[in-house]
C-alpha cells in the first residue's frame, strides 16, 4: 500500500516537472503570450507600433485571448506528453495538477 503511495507520488513530481518544462505560445492581434505547462505567464510580447491605435480596453482583450490561446496549446502538449509517459493515469495527474 505505501508502495503505491510512494510511487504516486514520486509520479505526480515527475509529472509537475514535466509541466514546466512545456512552453506555448497564443496570439491574438499584436499580442503574444508565452507560458509554460502549469499555465504560469513567462512573458508577454506586444507590438507597441499597433499600441497608438488601440484602446484600453482592446488591448486587455487581446492580452486575456492570447493567454487563453497560450494556455489552451499548453494543454494539448501536456496531455500528449502525459499519455506517452504515463499512459492511462495520465488524465488524473494532469487534473491533479491544474
């Protein structure tokens, strides 16, 4: 029983490295969003030529839809690499650690 424990365990820090080192990038309009498979935000580009033109509010737009892009590609390399390292258990570790 602790063997399975332990090992679940030692699975779950294996795969939360694994998250970190997934990088993905989203884009919307002028802006681009990286970040990394635990859905943390590593950097943000925005084309500051195009900033003149646009208001508040449709660059706060811009930023939330290309982070939700970045988030939802981060998502899709997550479970592909979840399912070729731990096959079947490999959707509950990743709900386990969004």
């Amino acid at each position: 029983m602790f063997g399975n424990i332990l090992k679940m365990k030692e699975q779950m820090e294996e795969a939360k490295l694994l998250l970190e080192e997934i990088f993905a990038h989203g884009t919307a309009g002028e802006v681009t969003v990286k970040c990394d498979g635990t859905r943390r935000v590593l950097d943000v580009q925005i084309n500051v030529d195009s900033l003149a033109i646009m208001d508040k509010t449709e660059l706060q737009d811009l930023i939330v839809l290309a982070s939700n892009r970045a988030f939802e590609e981060s998502q899709v390399k997550a479970a592909e690499i979840f399912k070729d390292k731990f096959g079947p258990m490999a959707p509950g570790l990743l709900k386990g650690l969004m």
